[in-house]
C-alpha cells in the first residue's frame, strides 16, 4: 500500500489511465459508497488529464437514475429497493458504455434523467475522441451488468460512520441531521452492506483508494 499527498495519488491515477491500451475510449469507474468522496476524485481526476492532454468525458450514475416513483417503489428507505431500483443500467450501457467501448460509434450521451426535475433528459448526441477517457463515477459500478464494460475499476474505501459525517455537512440546509442520518443508516449503508457481500467490489477493482483522510490518502495498486 501506498500513502501520499493528494496530488501524489491523481499522478499515480493518471498513470493507470494512461497506461490502458485500446482501440476506443478509456472507461474509467470510480466506484464506492455515498459521500465516500467519488465525485471530488473524479472531478480533481479529469481537471489532471486534461492537463495532459486528453479529451475527457465526465459523467455520473446520478445522471442515470430511474424516476423516483420506480427508485422508491418499495419504500423510501429501502436498502433493496436501493440496490434494485434505483439505476437504469441498461440506458447507461445503451447510450453511454457501450457506444464507447469496443465496437462502439463513439457516439454518446452523458445521461438520461435530471434529478433537479424528476423527469427524462435527452442531450444531443456528442462524438468522443478515439482517445478520450470517460472518468464515471457512482455507486454500485462493479456489479454484473456493469462489470465488463470499464477498462480501469477504481474503488474509494471509505468507512461507513466517515460518510454518514460527511454527509451531515454536505447537506447542511438541504436535509434535516435526522433525515439525512436515516437516509443512511437504514437506506444506503445497508444496500452497500449488501453489494459488499454479494459482489465483493473491492476484489475487483484495480486500484483501491482508502479516502477516510481525503488529503493523507492510501491506495493499493493491483494491475
């Protein structure tokens, strides 16, 4: 295991990604339980390759969420429910995935659903460089229907009681403490207790980030 500065672990990430070899756009996942600290790596990880050069697809599952009458159909709080309902993988892989990947047209779309409005998105159509990399981040990535399709599987470790913390803060405003601790305890942090179980995510990925000090992180690098 490594341990470093933030900068030091984008550099190391950065290297991974440049080092996949293939004839289509880099499908990068960075997977890991909510308010882990996914997106904040995400988003630091594309400013760093784009710096070097690359063309960057940034997307998020948050854009490929069901509706909330599907997502919530056995109960707002339902870890199953969760895991089950609450993401359209299959419109994922249809306008986003697959079209980057082998075979693909490299044309996309980046999502499908804006949560602002609870309603159906249709962007346009964009076309990704051969060698673009599409830096994605969410929950649950590494499960079978998803699996397959990203050539670098990055997993931010984060201990469960951590994020509950985090998330307080962030949404300070938005949420009540109470909603946002049941949120957790009852809906999310028993669906990843769930995925850890059935998928193992972190056997999987290839390089494990341990984000409980977002700034002192650690990783495990396994390709």
């Amino acid at each position: 295991m490594d341990t470093g500065t933030r900068a030091q672990l984008l550099s190391c990430l950065a290297g991974a990604i440049g080092s996949v070899e293939v004839g289509h756009p880099t499908r990068v996942a960075i997977d890991g339980p909510p308010a882990a600290g996914k997106t904040t790596l995400a988003d630091e990880l594309a400013v760093v390759l784009r710096a070097q050069g690359r063309d960057v697809v940034r997307a998020t599952i948050e854009g490929f969420l069901f509706p909330e009458a599907k997502r919530y159909r056995q109960g707002k709080y339902s870890p199953m429910g969760c895991y089950l309902d609450n993401h359209d993988y299959e419109a994922l892989k249809g306008v986003l995935l697959d079209p980057l990947g082998p075979g693909g047209d490299r044309r996309f779309q980046d999502a499908v659903y804006d949560r602002t409005s609870d309603s159906v998105l249709s962007p346009p159509v964009t076309t990704a460089a051969a060698d673009a990399v599409l830096v994605f981040d969410g929950v649950f990535l590494q499960r079978p229907e998803l699996i397959d399709r990203w050539e670098l599987r990055i997993f931010v470790s984060t201990a469960f009681e951590t994020t509950v913390d985090r998330a307080l803060i962030r949404e300070q405003g938005v949420s009540s403490a109470a909603e946002v601790a049941r949120r957790w305890r009852e809906r999310y942090i028993p669906s990843q207790q769930f995925y850890f179980d059935t998928v193992r995510p972190t056997d999987h990925a290839h390089i494990v980030v341990h984000n409980d000090d977002a700034q002192q992180p650690a990783w495990e690098v396994r390709v």
